[in-house]
C-alpha cells in the first residue's frame, strides 16, 4: 500500500518518537510512506485562533502539494493536522469561490481532493484480519485504556470519524491483538491540548483527571494517537505526580507502538525507550 | 339558454371598500347567459338569502353564482338557500373576491376589473354545471379501534355504550398500553393501574366489544362505512377459551430469566408469561423466541402442567376479516432510544450520558417499573447496579426534545410534569433522598400542573437546576453527573447514585406501515396528521378514520381520553343516519371510450378505482373498463389528467367547464 | 474549562446576542478555552460554539482588547504564527525562546524564564532536543501567504 504522507510539526520535533514509531510499524505491514515534497505547518491552535483566513490557506497549501504529488490518500498522524486538513478540504471541495481564493493565496492549484487520514483509519485499511494474520505476540499483559482526546472524532460533521462520544475503533484494533481493553470514562474528554506551554496549570489538571479515570478503571496503561496528548500525558506526567502527589505510573503507548509490538517489533525499534514514564 | 342570477356581496366593508360593487354588477349583468346582477350588502345573512330565493322564483334562475367570500366559508350556505328555493344545490358556484381580490389589491380599477374577471369564469362554469344527487352510501355500523391504551380504551367504551358494536386490536398479549405499566400518574398521584385496570375490565367483558389481543391490522380494503379489515391474530401457542389463567405454566417454566418487555428490561419473565398480573385478557403467551420447545423440541413442562390442557405448540398466526364502518387509530407512543443505534438518520443517541453503557443510566418509563408496587422490585427503589436504594437520583430533562442536532425539534409536552413527579415519588420512597433534576424550562400548563411543580419543590425538597448535563462518567461507584446552572451561571457537578434520563415521546413502532394501509398522513416524526389543527384535531383526511392519543403528538393522559371521547363522538356522528351523504363532484369513466389502458388505476392516490367489465343484459362480456368506486372517490382530479382517451372527467369540474372558462379570458 | 471560566461560552452567546460585544471581547474565558471542540458537538441547536470562541479571540486581538490575565496565551499563539511565518514549520527551540522572552517582557518575572530548564538535558537523553530541524526550502512562500492572509483590504 502506498500512502502520502504529511507528518506535521510535532513528529519531527520533540514528538518524532511518534514518526520512529509508526513508520517502523507500517513499514512491516508493506505500508509505503512518502512524505509530502515541502509540507508547511498546519497552523494548529495559533492559526485558527488568530486568522481565520490562514487557518485555511496553510492546509490548503498542503493539499496542494498532495495533489500536485499525485497523492489519493494522506496519513496525518496528528490529530490537530488532520483535523485541520479535512476541515480544509471539505470547505475548498464544496465551494469553488473559496478554491479560487485559496489556489491564489497559496500560490497553488488546490481542489480539495486528497483524502486525509489519521492513524486508525491507515490500521482499519489494512484490514483487522491481516493485523490478526501477522500477529507475533499477543498483547496479553496490557490492560488499556484507548484514550482519543478531542480532535480524532471531533467535530463529527467535519472529520465523520468514529463515535464521538463512544468510539471504539482503537478497542477493536487492540482486541484483535489479543490485549485486553478498559470500560472507562475519559476516553474523549480533553488532555489540555497545545496548551503545554502557554497554560501549563490547564494541561496538568485535565491530564491528571483523565490519568486517574483510567487508572480508576483497571488500566495499566494508556494507548493514544496524537503526539500533544502524548506529551502532555507521558512528558508531563512527572509534573502532575508532583502537583498531586499522587503516583501515576502509568505508561502511555502510541497505536503504533502496541501494534509494532504485537507484530513482533522489539520495543526499541518503536522508539518506546524514549518515552518518559516506563514499564514499572 | 342560460338563466344565471349573479349576487355581488360587500361583505360588509371586506369587499366594498377595495371593489366598485355598482360598476361590478352593472358590467356583469352584461355577460352572456346573466339573466341579473345585483349587490348586497351581507347575502350570506337571513335577509340575503332571502333575497337569493325570491330572485331564483321570480327570474326563473337556473343557476346562482354568488361572488363573495371563499367557497370554505359559505358554500354549503348558498346551497342550501337554493335548494330550498327549488334549486338543484349544485348549481350554484361561488366567485371569490374577497381573499382572492378585496383582501389581496389596493387599486380600486384594477381590483373591479379583476372581479369581473373572476365573476365571469364562475358564470362559464355555471353555465356547463349539470344537476347533481349526493351520493348515498350505506353504513355498517361498526367500529374498529387500534390500540388498547387508554385512549382506545376510552374510544372503545365510548362507542360500545352509545350501542354500537367494537372491535379492538391490540398487538402486546395485554391492552393497557404505557398506562398500565405507570407508578402513578400527575397531578393526582391516583395509582395508575388502580384507575386503568376497571376499564380495562370493563372492555373485556363489554357485551358489544370483541377484543382481538396479541393481534394485529393486516389490511384494510373499502371506504367510510364499508371497511373491510383483515385482522392477523398472532399465534399465542395457548388457546385462551381453553385456559384459566391458573398460572401452574409459567410457575413449571425453566427459562425465567428473559428480559421482561413489560418492565422494559428491569424484571425478567420467564417464557410462557402473562405480560403483568391484571392483564386483559389474562391469559399467558409463548415467547417463540425463547421457548425451548419451540426452537428445538426440548422442555415442553408447561403442556404436561396444564389442567386445561390450554397448550397448544402447533398454533400458528390466524387472518380474520371484519366488516366495519369507522375507524379509529390509537397507537400511542414509544421512548426516544437514547443509545446508539437508531432507525433515523437524523438521530444519534446520547452517548456522552452512558446509557446502555453505565447501568443505573436509565430512561423514564424503566423508572416507572421501579417505583411500581407491582414493579420487578416491588415498589422498594433499588438501583440497577447493585440493588443499593439511591441516595442521590439526578433527574435529566429534555433527553431527545428539543434538540435540532441529533433528536427532534419538538417539545414531548409530558417529561416537566413526569419528572417532577417522578421527584415527589422518590422523595415519598427515601425519605433521606435527594432528587436534582436538571431542566431547560418548566412546562406545566394543565389545570393544578404549576402547583404540582412547586410541590415537588417546596415540600418535597427537590433541587432544580436551569441547564443541560454535558457528561455523566463513572468515578468510583459514582456517577458524576456534570451540567450547569444558568441562572447562577455556575457549573453544577452532582455525584448521583442513580440517573434517569427523561427520553422523547415518539409515535409507536410501525405506525407508517399502519398509516399507508387507512390512506391517513403522517408527518416527518411519524405523527398522524389531523384534518386541522385547531377544529378537527380527531379526523384524518381519510374518510371514516379518526385518531386520538399520542399517535397524533405527545400529549399526557388527560388529553389522551378527551381526544379518544372526541373521536368516538365523531363515530357515532358517522353512524347516526342510516345511509352516508357523500359530495358528488367525483370522477366517472366513460365506459364506451375507456381503452381499460389503467393508467387512472395506478394514478389514483385514494385507490378509488378499479378494473371493471362490461357485460350485455345476458351477461356476455363485451369489454374491460375502469370504474370509479363513488364511496372512495375525493374528487382530486389526477385520473382526469393522465387519462389518454379522454374517458375520465370530474362532475363539478368537467374538462368542458374548464375550457370554457379559459377561453372566456383570454 | 467552564469552571475557571470567567464568562462561560453560554453568556458569551448571550452577551453577543444582546448587542454586548465589548464585554464578551475582554472576557479571559475565550483564551482559557482550549479548543476541544465539545461544545460545538453537543449543542442541540447546532450553534458552532467553537467557531465564535475563534472569531471571538481573532477580534479581540485585532482591536487590543485581550485580557491583561491571560495575554501570556495570546503571545503564545502569536509566538507561534510567527515562528511558522519564518521557517515554514515548526522550530521548537526558537519558539521557546521568543516565547519566554516576550512573556517576561511582558511581566517582568524571572520564574517563567528558567521554568522547564530541567527539561533541556531530559530531551536531550531521550534524543527528543533537535537544534536543526528540516527546513522548507521555500520560506519566502510563507511571508506571501501570511501576508495575503492578514491583508483586510
């Protein structure tokens, strides 16, 4: 299978265990990744905070180089991004002023054709029945808790994505995988998103409710998809134990991560070593 | 030659002010076949009428038009003064220029010049209207009710003691409908079996009232006063002549765990089951779902129990048929499915409350069944987790209404004053309890309702929070519930032991299939559409079909029995002559030309026509036909249209009046 | 978020729709809001609650009314859309920098300078600290977009 590829500011900054990740794990299920030839940012929270106009223009200059890549499909493995994207997307595909518009600004011909996807979609292409076909080692030790944060599934009529306010789609990947997975409550409640550094008292105190659900619940760990919640959940995870005073210990793996190690990938391939909390 | 008389009515100041009624009537009197023209000031007052009578004996008038008022108004007026001057009735047409003129124009000159244009296309038609007879159609004096809920019920008995015979089809094994499995209704808090369960009885027992149970509508041919329904009676696997609600079968019965449909999962039954104790009829039925014996010839306890030998495994479902002459749907409601799974696009559930997934997220009616005394837990609150008795019971209202995104727009009318009783009841259960109901707005408009709020308030301690609950989750044994209070403008979280979720009201399961089968409207929520919202809330558009009760919108049990009894009157109004008047401005066939092509057959929306012969006196055949059935014929016209060989026209509005009356302005 | 919210997303509504659009634009609520999109989804009038918090926080800047308390998120995101103005994507480091500079212009408080400097030697180990990212070779692309962008004429 061969994929487009735009993997956004997070995973090749400090979140680019999250790339190291994936792409060892897709790379054994003959998933080809091509990067997008001068992808820009998405613009993320700042843009659509502080210029509506550019919140779409930057997408949209990325679409276009999708297209003029010749690319289908594309894997945005953050959530943010993909969000961002598909909004994008829709918008320039249903309206043909605003392509106009955008194919000036950003100095491309954009048509919003290319089809955005995050991380789960990519695992549910490949088909729940070839994960179980080349599964290694069962996931047996893990209790998890699938954690979805905010953009994955929300908002519904932008990225038509699951249930938002019971999704299920990780649970079923990892069921397939032999792991056991957590009836909790948090699932789609916020992490604080990019907020880590501009309100760090936000990010720690809604991190640490969704960290003590799951523990709650019977988890050993937590499983996410987007590189934010990853760090507010595992980078700052040491912050929040000393806020709160409480040991949280709980280990937070990428999708990629547990599916690289049910297929049999050592953890160090998967970049898990570069995690901040460990296996206990 | 035409003898028409013209009457131009000022309709007071509605028609004079804006049209010159002398100029009018002068020009009119000129138009061919006007034998006079006048105006008045009211013609359809005593004085006027009077005047149109001795102006069709002293002018020999052979025809009236009347240019006034819409039709809607006074048509049947107009008809009546002719007839009684000696006049066929439908001779007479009627101009409308007041909502069509008057009412609509300002210009003096241009709104004259338009009602005489308006005139003269009624004087055409006038001159081509043929005499009529209305058309009489006899009437079996027999009605059949859908639904055994209160309102059929209440329609039932209604129409029973007027002296007419009934028939009730109820699909469950018992009538009773949503009624029965209530705690106690508003704003009395009289028990609501207590108050039922005698009219239940009494419709068993009624000598006139042949209850069908565990049954449903098949079909349904013919028109007011000639209905023929085929009635599906489901097979119970007991023969209910035979048995005498002993109860040794369901006692003997292994499989007693099934969820029980009457306490909408809440109890459990077991698979021969009398759905609850004062059930009519009280007579058991075999889940062939779950029955061992059933599925794979095991078990088989309750056919060797029973005395009566009642048992009967080879039953099979039985098609009857019944003559009726009116009928009256009464269908009630079902709860909005606050889960995932929906049978509408447009709806999603809720998931963020848990329902389905947390077990004490409940809905309304599964609440009933737990306060109930005769109830799974006879009476005493017991959360559905554990049995623990509920400390902290969070009331949500608006759970589906009112909610243009994922539910549906309107307001269920009941939930404000269900909820505050369902507060009082668990306050009168556990006395240390709290109840939080969280709410949009209050709504309790009915006589006493307001005061029953503030009952639930005042002195039933309860805690009213004016805002939605965005999340329930689970923390600890716990359900946080987290909402808000506009008023303060605070966030509110209440850590509740118990929620329950006040659901939509929604019409039953299946009423579009029912509808489609009596020719009755719908709207896009699957309500049954009345006649007119205002002055014919119980007729449908279908001749002879009545509704009453929630099928036609949500509404509380009060209104329920008023509509039922409305609806009744409007039967017994149906069977008060013994023969039924119907309009004859319907459509006919010209058997000569009809090429018995169809094409009228598959055009007509009111099934009204159908394949025909022609045969010689001696009964040779001669030709096929179409042939316009007069009792369900409405006049609409669409047979005329599609028509190839011209054969199909509509007396009243014939092909020749219509073109006359184009060609008359141009 | 409605908790510290000083004006919560439904009074904010409410204010607009009464003509108050002045107190909605000093609230601290729409830089508190972090954006999770919840609002939007669950609102029963499909009112794209989300969205106003954006336009909200676009105007509130554009006429230099963002609240004193929470002007630190805003020179957040402007850090942000700066850095991305010049190097296409993301330079963490840069932005980290600028950010905290222009934070403690702002208050004058040495605490948020060397806040996280532990955090450096963490990054380090776990080679997560990356001091040259890949850059867009057509930066000069991004001047022009921005500039379009934030042209209102």
């Amino acid at each position: 299978m061969n994929i487009g590829y735009y993997p956004g500011c997070a995973l090749h900054g400090s979140s680019d265990d999250y790339e190291e990740s994936l792409r060892a794990c897709l790379n054994t299920l003959d998933v080809q990744l091509q990067e997008i030839d001068e992808w820009i940012c998405c613009g993320a929270t700042a843009a659509h905070s502080l210029n509506q106009k550019l919140s779409t223009a930057l997408p949209a200059r990325n679409l276009a180089l999708a297209e003029r890549g010749g690319f289908g499909e594309m894997l945005a493995p953050c959530p943010m991004c993909s969000m961002q994207l598909i909004k994008a997307q829709r918008a320039l595909a249903e309206n043909e002023g605003l392509r106009r518009e955008m194919s000036g600004i950003v100095e491309l011909e954009v048509r919003g054709t290319t089809r955005v996807l995050n991380l789960i979609q990519v695992f549910e292409q490949i088909g729940l029945d070839r994960l179980k076909a080349a599964l290694k080692s069962p996931l047996k030790s893990l209790s998890a808790a699938c954690y979805y944060g905010c953009l994955l599934t929300r908002p519904p009529d932008v990225v038509e994505f699951d249930d938002c306010e019971q999704p299920r789609s990780m649970e079923a990947i990892l069921t397939a995988l032999g792991a056991k997975t957590v009836d909790w409550s948090y699932r789609t409640e916020c992490c604080g998103g990019g907020m880590t550094l501009a309100s760090e008292e936000t990010v720690l105190d809604l991190s640490h409710k969704i960290l003590s659900n799951a523990a709650a619940h019977g988890a050993n760990c937590l499983v996410v998809a987007c590189p934010m919640c990853h760090v507010n959940l595992d980078m700052k995870q040491p912050d929040i134990e000393h806020r709160y005073g409480v040991r949280h210990g709980m280990v937070i793996y990428y999708l990629s991560d547990v599916v690289g190690m049910a297929l049999g990938l050592p953890e160090s391939a998967l970049g898990i070593n570069r995690h901040f909390v460990g296996k206990a | 030659m035409s003898r028409i008389g013209v009457f131009i009515c000022w309709c007071g100041e509605n028609i004079a002010r804006t049209v010159d009624v002398d100029a009018l009537a002068q020009e009119v009197s000129k138009f061919p076949g006007v034998r006079c023209a006048l105006n008045y000031k009211y013609v359809c007052s005593d004085p006027g009428q009077a005047l149109v009578r001795e102006k069709i004996a002293a002018e020999k008038l052979d025809s009236v038009v009347i240019a006034s008022c819409s039709p809607h108004m006074h048509l049947k007026t107009f008809r009546r003064a002719a007839q009684l001057a000696g006049l066929n009735p439908y001779k007479v047409e009627m101009a409308n220029i007041r909502e069509h003129c008057s009412w609509v124009h300002h210009d003096r000159a241009k709104a004259t010049a338009k009602a005489a244009s308006l005139i003269r296309l009624s004087v055409e038609k006038a001159r081509l209207d043929h005499e009529l007879q209305p058309i009489r159609v006899p009437v079996t004096r027999r009605a059949l009710v859908i639904g055994g809920g209160v309102a059929g019920i209440q329609a039932a008995l209604d129409i029973a003691d007027a002296g007419y015979e009934v028939v009730m089809v109820e699909r469950e094994p018992s009538i009773g409908g949503k009624m029965a499995g209530l705690s106690e209704t508003f704003p009395t808090l009289d028990c609501s079996q207590c108050i039922l369960t005698p009219r239940m009885v009494e419709v068993g027992q009624h000598p006139r009232i042949k209850l069908y149970s565990y049954s449903e509508v098949e079909s349904v041919e013919g028109y007011i006063g000639n209905f023929t329904i085929t009635i599906r009676q489901k097979a119970r696997y007991v023969d209910i002549s035979k048995c005498t609600g002993c109860g040794d079968c369901w006692s003997v019965c292994p499989l007693k765990r099934n969820k029980s449909e009457f306490d909408y999962g809440m109890g459990v039954r077991a698979s021969i089951y009398v759905p609850f104790p004062q059930a009519v009829p009280a007579r058991p039925v075999i889940d062939a779902k779950t029955c061992a014996k059933i599925i794979r010839n095991g078990c088989g306890l309750c056919e060797k129990k029973c005395k009566a030998g009642a048992i009967n495994f080879k039953d099979t479902d039985k098609l009857v048929e019944e003559k009726v002459g009116a009928v009256v749907v009464a269908t009630g409601y079902k709860l909005y499915d606050i889960g995932q799974k929906q049978d509408n696009a447009s709806l999603a559930g809720y998931g963020e409350y848990g329902y389905g997934q947390y077990k004490d997220v409940i809905d309304s009616l599964q609440f009933e069944r737990l306060l109930s005394a005769s109830g799974p837990t006879n009476g005493v609150l017991k959360r559905p987790s554990d049995g623990a008795e509920p400390k902290n019971v969070v009331f949500i209202s608006c759970v589906g209404s009112r909610d243009n995104a994922k539910g549906l727009p309107y307001c269920s009318k009941i939930c404000c004053m269900y909820t505050a009783k369902h507060a009082m009841l668990y306050k009168h259960k556990v006395h240390d309890g709290q109840a939080h109901v969280f709410y949009m707005d209050v709504r309790a408009g009915g006589k006493g309702y307001e005061e029953f709020v503030r009952r639930a308030i005042e002195q039933d301690g309860a805690k009213y929070y004016r805002g939605r609950v965005s999340k329930i989750t689970e923390e600890g044994a716990k359900l946080v519930v987290r909402g808000a209070d506009t008023l303060a403008g605070v966030p509110i979280t209440v850590e509740a032991d118990l929620v329950v979720l006040a659901a939509a009201m929604r019409p039953a399961d299946g009423v579009a299939e029912l509808a489609q089968k009596l020719n009755v409207g719908y709207d896009e929520f699957g309500f049954l559409l009345e006649s007119h919202p205002k002055l014919r809330p119980v007729e449908t558009n279908a001749a002879g079909v009545f509704v009453c009760g929630a099928c036609q919108a949500p509404k509380d049990i009060p209104e329920s029995v008023a509509q039922a009894s409305a609806a009744a009157s409007k039967v017994t109004v149906t069977f008060a002559a013994d023969e039924l008047m119907r309009e004859p401005e319907i459509a006919g066939i010209n058997e000569q030309t009809c090429a018995a092509c169809y094409a009228c057959l598959r055009a007509c929306p009111y099934h009204a026509i159908e394949q025909a012969e022609v045969r010689t006196p001696r009964g040779v055949f001669v030709k096929h036909t179409a042939r316009v059935n007069p009792g369900l014929c409405m006049g609409c016209g669409t047979c005329v249209a599609v028509c190839p060989s011209k054969s199909a026209d509509l007396e009243g509005f014939t092909e020749q009046q219509i073109y006359a009356m184009v060609e008359s302005l141009v | 978020m409605a908790a510290q919210m000083d004006i919560a997303p439904n009074r904010l509504i409410r204010l607009l729709q009464l003509g108050r659009e002045r107190e909605a634009l000093n609230a601290q609520s729409i830089w508190q809001c972090v954006s999770c999109q919840t609002c939007a989804t669950r609102c029963p009038k499909s009112v794209n609650c989300a969205g106003i918090m954006d336009a909200l926080r676009q105007l509130s800047m554009e006429e230099g009314r963002v609240s004193p308390a929470q002007r630190r998120v805003m020179l957040f995101q402007k850090a942000f859309l700066d850095n991305i103005r010049r190097n296409g994507r993301l330079d963490e480091l840069e932005l980290i920098v600028q950010f905290k500079l222009a934070g403690f212009m702002h208050d004058r408080r040495f605490s948020l300078l060397f806040k996280d400097a532990t955090l450096a030697p963490k990054l380090n180990k776990r080679k997560k600290l990356h001091l040259r990212g890949k850059k867009v070779r057509d930066r000069a692309v991004l001047r022009r977009i921005f500039a379009r962008s934030m042209d209102h004429s």
